[in-house]
C-alpha cells in the first residue's frame, strides 16, 4: 500500500459524506449479504435484507 492509497481511505473515511452517499453504501452492503444469504440458502434471511433495502429507499425519498 502507497502513501497515496493511505492519503485516500483517510480522506474517505474523515469526509462527510451527503446523505445519498450514505444510502448508496448501505445498499451496497445489504445486496453483497442478500447475494451471501442466497449462495447459503437462507430465505428468511434474504427476505429480511431486501425489506431492509426497501426502506433505505423509502426513507431515501423523503
């Protein structure tokens, strides 16, 4: 790892990121666990995540 890429994930991690941002990254999150709770085959758990993405949307648009 360069100092270049450590001058990067501070300057990402010490930014304030815009609400949009935040939501984005967080339905990252959830798609990249609902893609691990299907590979496991936990339905009940994938039905959990998107209800969860659902509401990121939902209150993205508000």
């Amino acid at each position: 790892m360069t100092s270049e890429d450590l001058r990067a994930i501070v300057a990402m991690e010490t930014r304030a990121p815009s609400r949009a941002d935040e939501v984005r990254a967080l339905k990252l999150c959830l798609r990249h666990l609902i893609r691990d709770a299907e590979a496991l085959e936990l339905p009940t758990v994938v039905t959990a995540l998107e209800t969860a993405v659902t509401a990121l949307d939902s209150a993205a648009a508000r």
